[in-house]
C-alpha cells in the first residue's frame, strides 16, 4: 500500500511559518539583496535562524535538535524562497546535517543543531541525488583533488567530503583553499574548494549512502524553496497589476492577464503541494524509501521549470520597471534559474522517475 502524505500544515508549523515570515521582513530589505551584486555581501540571517532552533529541525531531540523532521523544515525553506533570503539553511541545515545523521557522525550533528558550527557538503551543487557521487582523490589517508561550483562553503567551519575510498570526510574549512567564482545568484553563492594534501575524520566509511541521503533531502527542501519563490513572483506580480495603468485603465482588469494569471496561480499550487508531498513522504518514510524517492523526484522536476516560468511571468508583466535594479523581481529570477540547475535538473529528476516507476523510455 502506497504511503498517502498530509497536504495540510499543523499549527506548529503554521507559527513557525509566522515567526520566520516575521524575521525574514524585518532582516531582509530588497535593497541589501541587490546590494550584492555590487560586491556587497548580503547581510547574513543564519544566527537568528539558529536561536530560533532552525538550524536544528533535522537533528533528533536527545543530539539537541529540534527532531521536526523534513516537513517542518520544507515550511522554514518556502518561507526564506519567498523572501530569496541570502542564508544556509539548504547547504548547512538541510544537506549538511542530513548527510552527518546518516553517516552517524552524531557529534558533528549536534554541534550543527546548536549553530555554534556551520558545515557543507564538498559535491557540485548541480549533482542529483539518484547519479554517482563525485570523489576527490585519497592518497595515504590524504585529499587532493579541486571540487567546482560548491554551494555554501564560503565561511563554513566544517567540510564534507566524500573521498575516492569510498569514505566521508569531515575537514577543517581553514585546512583548504576556497575560491569564490561569478555566480548567477549572488544571494547563494557558489566556489571551487582546493584540497591539497588535507586530512580528516572519517565520519563514516559508506559515504555514497549518507550523501545520497543528504542530496535527496536537500533536493526535497529546494522544491519547497523553489515554491516559494513561484508564490511571491504569483503574489507580487497580482499586487502590482491591480495597481498599474494603461490607456486609463488598470492592467490587471484585462481578461486575458486574469486568465494568464489565474492558470499560474494554480500551477503555483501545485508546486506548493508537491513539495509539501515530498517533505512529508520524507519526514515519515527515510530518505531509503523508493516511496521518499519517487516525492522528491516529482517535486524536484516540477517545482524548477514552474519557479522559472513564474519568474519569468513576473519581470514580463512588471514591464518596463522589471528590467531595472530597482525592482527586487530580477532576483527571484537569477535565484530560479540558478536553483534550476540546484541538485539536479528537471530532466534529471523526470529521467531518474521513469525508471523508478517502470516508464518505458
């Protein structure tokens, strides 16, 4: 019998959604986000998070976590999608901590839960969680190797990385070299991280299994994101046409963008239910189960083509005011086409479904 998730949010998650909702429009101004792009960092909502004990979600209660599991913690990554809120809470809470508590390694978990410590995972950010697991190369219990296009490892404390033994590594981020690179979202930046020689503790030795794990629980909080994102763009955009004017009359009362619009709304719907459904499956199954893998893959191949269209709908129908740095709209853009390479693409995730459910090629 196949498992049947609960769509509907419960009032923890309801306040906590209430409660990030509120921090996120006090501490994220689309002025700061913008700023970024000019060399300025986006100013950094991960310790207000961490207090708040979302750094923890994933972590059991008796490691110091919150033990909310994936669903909690998909509400936590709409909310900062909708606010394209510079933070990372994908690499570190999600990814990171996922991948520790698969390997075992309880004590780094902890550490992670508490937000004293930061941790990411040294794969591409573009790896999906259903392919190979690139290594860097292990000589004599050292690692050597260049990993390109990491998300979240600049100003991280602790990096894991999966070696060509087959082994997880957690190396000390100073013990590297990490070289920031142009990134078409500046609000998630991305670096090539240098290892030269650099030793460190093997968390586990069946490293392909705890980032698989890692990766599908980051790709399951990604489609949320990514909902997110397609949300604000719909909400936004709604807002703006009730407000502008052409030829004496106001935009949004033309027929044919309300029926443009009331098709988007529901596809944005639909992406929020499917990433509800793939946190949920998650949060109840493991990330083992093909039921959990079957969720993330259709949310995964959803939520990224919607996000960009959504996007894409909302610089369109801001017209003229779209295009311009004033506009915070060009940034849910750039963080849509930027996620929709994140993890894995929508092929990648319908390529990896066709398989999972027997659909002949």
């Amino acid at each position: 019998m196949s498992f049947t998730p609960q769509l509907l949010n419960t009032d923890v998650e309801d306040d906590l959604r209430a409660a990030v909702r509120d921090l996120l429009g006090r501490r994220t101004a689309p002025s700061d986000l913008i700023a970024a792009y000019d060399g300025t960092p986006a100013p950094g909502i991960d310790g207000e998070l961490a207090e708040m004990g979302v750094a923890g979600l994933l972590v059991p209660e008796d490691l110091g976590g919150a033990g909310a599991g994936a669903a909690v913690a998909g509400v936590v990554a709409e909310e900062l999608g909708a606010a394209c809120a510079a933070t990372d809470f994908l690499t570190c809470a999600g990814i990171a901590t996922a991948t520790a508590l698969a390997a075992g390694a309880g004590v780094l978990a902890e550490t992670l839960a508490s937000g004293k410590r930061s941790a990411a995972l040294v794969v591409p950010f573009s790896v999906d969680p259903h392919g190979p697991v690139p290594t860097v190369p292990v000589v004599d219990g050292a690692l050597s190797g260049t990993v390109r296009s990491v998300a979240g490892v600049i100003g991280t404390d602790v990096l894991l990385v999966p070696g060509s033994d087959g082994a997880l590594y957690a190396v000390p981020a100073s013990d590297t070299r990490i070289e920031p690179v142009s990134s078409l979202d500046m609000t998630r930046q991305v670096a090539d991280v240098v290892l030269d020689g650099a030793r460190g503790d093997v968390l586990t030795s069946d490293g392909a299994a705890a980032i698989r794990a890692g990766l599908l629980t980051g790709a399951a909080l990604l489609a949320a994101e990514q909902a997110g994102v397609a949300r604000w763009c719909v909400s936004t955009t709604v807002a703006y046409l009730k407000e502008r004017r052409q030829f004496g009359r106001i935009v949004g009362g033309f027929q044919a963008l309300k029926h443009r619009l009331a098709e988007l709304y529901a596809d944005a719907e639909s992406a929020s239910a499917a990433a509800r459904s793939a946190v949920v499956t998650l949060a109840e199954l493991g990330p083992e189960d093909p039921e959990s893998v079957i969720a993330v893959a259709v949310a995964a191949a959803y939520c990224s083509d919607l996000a960009v269209r959504a996007a894409e709908e909302a610089v369109q129908l801001h017209g003229g005011i779209g295009m311009t740095w004033e506009a915070p709209v060009h940034l849910y853009l750039k963080r849509a086409k930027a996620d929709q390479i994140g993890l894995g693409t929508a092929g990648r995730h319908r390529a990896a479904l066709a398989g999972l459910i027997d659909l002949p090629a």
